[in-house]
C-alpha cells in the first residue's frame, strides 16, 4: 500500500466484505489505518475476513443488503462501535 494512501482513524464500510472481491478490500483499507465494518450475510466468513485482517479495531456486521431493516440495524451497530 502506497504511503500516500492512508485513511488512519476513518471508518470505512464494506458491503459484501465477506465475498472475494469485498474481502480483499476490506484487506486493503484496513491495511491503510482504516477502522473496517464487514457486512455480509455468512457470519462464518465474515469471522475469517476480520481474523485476516487482525488489527483489533474491525468488526464483522451481519447483514443482507437486500433489506433494508437489515442495513438500519447495521449501521447502528457501526455507530455503537
């Protein structure tokens, strides 16, 4: 990752992090200092995406982003973060 490119102390989310391409994205921005919230439906994956990652500050939050009382729970799980 390029020194560039840092988010230290910002919060990104993924939707779909426990899928390939999400994974490896939540991966990459965990990586630059961001704080990672990995929505996905498999709650089994999503606990290998945030073990991958391994910084104690990312969390995995179950969610289908098809529903949206889904996504309000999510992202007032990320908030009480």
């Amino acid at each position: 990752m390029s020194a560039d490119f840092r988010l230290d102390g910002q919060v990104a989310v993924v939707v779909g992090g426990t899928g390939v391409l999400g994974s490896a994205m939540a991966r990459g921005l965990a990586a630059a200092g961001a704080h990672v919230a990995v929505l996905g439906r498999s709650s089994e994956r999503g606990r290998d995406v945030i073990e991958a990652i391994g910084d104690g500050q990312s969390l995995f939050v179950p969610c289908d982003a098809t529903d949206r009382a889904s996504l309000t729970d999510a992202r007032q799980q990320i908030s009480e973060a």
